[in-house]
C-alpha cells in the first residue's frame, strides 16, 4: 500500500454546524432560512411544523402557548438538532428558542443561533406580508415579552432586520463562514436545500 506523504494530504474540513434561525414570529426566520438552505445545500427543516395540532389550534386562536405546551415541541426540534450533529452534518431549522431555557435544551457543540433581531414597526411589517401562517399578529407583542435575547456566553450570531432576506443570508453566510456541503441528504431529506416557502423575487 502506498504511504500518501504528508504535504500531499488533503486538509479535513472543519465540520460545519447546525443553525438555528431563531427570533419572535414574523422577523422572517422561514425566508432566510430557505435562502440558506438552497445556496448552502443543506438539509432545512420548519420548526413550526413539529408543533403538535393542539399548539397549532392554540396560537390560530390567538392563546400564547405556555412552557407546558412548548416542552414536547421543543423536545422534536432538538432530537432534529442531535441527529445532525451526532453524525457531523450541517442543517438549519427555525425555532423561535424566545426564552434561554429553551435554547438550553437545543444547545450542542456545533449548534450556533443566529437570531434576527428587529424593532416592532419592522416586525410587524413583514408580518403582514405573510399568508397562510397561523400564527396572528395579535400575538406579536406576547412573543416579544417573552423574548430573552441570546447574551454573550452563548454561540450567537444577531442579525439586525431591515434590509432584504438575501442580504441578511449573505451576512450570515460570511460571518459564520459557511461552506456548501453536497450529500447532506444523508439523513433521509429528500431534496436537501429544497424549500416550500415563496421567497421574494430580485
């Protein structure tokens, strides 16, 4: 067997990690989210979509769901997280992670949370947008009392909102350094980056 020298060896690449694209409903985390997904070709997943259908009647009714209710739900979401990171392969959910003992339940060595982070008039803006999405602006206001943002000790990139999801993406991309990785549907997704959600047109 021939022995490879050293300076002929290719360097391994740093693993990549698993974001977590966090923030109160409506700062655009599913948008960005996509835009990552489908420029990095990693495996993406919707937080919300986990949520159990009584969450689901609870907050399309306008009730702020309570620790009791979030607990199960964020249980799904960082078993998503764990799967990754225990087999080295990077991903990107949306999970609102308002409160640090949320994020405490979800945080790993390669998980970092990249929270957007805005004022109410930008917020609510973009939540107006939004079609199809069952959680009321109404609500807005609870998330954002609930909201402790992310402090120093923990693995945090903060976005500031106001500019197009493409270029927040962009800043989250170069300041994370992030790398495409092709074959991230290792875990089973069937089109790793593929995305339902509508993003807006340039």
């Amino acid at each position: 067997m021939a022995v490879v020298p050293p300076q002929a060896r290719k360097p391994v690449p740093p693993q990549q990690p698993v974001l977590v694209i966090m923030g109160v409903s409506g700062s655009g985390k599913s948008t960005v989210a996509a835009i990552l997904a489908g420029q990095l070709g990693w495996d993406f997943a919707e937080g919300d979509d986990m949520h159990p259908e009584s969450n689901v009647a609870k907050m399309a009714a306008g009730e702020p769901l309570t620790d009791e209710d979030r607990w199960p739900w964020l249980d799904v979401v960082a078993g998503w997280i764990r799967e990754h990171t225990d087999a080295g392969q990077p991903g990107i959910i949306t999970c609102s992670a308002l409160k640090r003992i949320y994020r405490d339940r979800m945080r790993r060595e390669n998980v970092w949370f990249v929270h957007l982070s805005g004022n109410d008039e930008v917020i609510t803006r973009r939540m107006a947008t939004r079609t199809g999405h069952f959680m009321p602006p109404a609500l807005l206001k609870s998330q954002l009392a609930t909201l402790e943002p992310p402090g120093e000790d923990e693995q945090t990139l903060v976005v500031d909102l106001g500019r197009s999801p493409a270029e927040e993406a962009a800043e989250i991309i170069h300041a994370l350094r992030l790398q495409p990785a092709y074959g991230s549907s290792a875990l089973g997704a069937p089109r790793p980056g593929a995305s339902s959600v509508q993003t807006p047109q340039s």
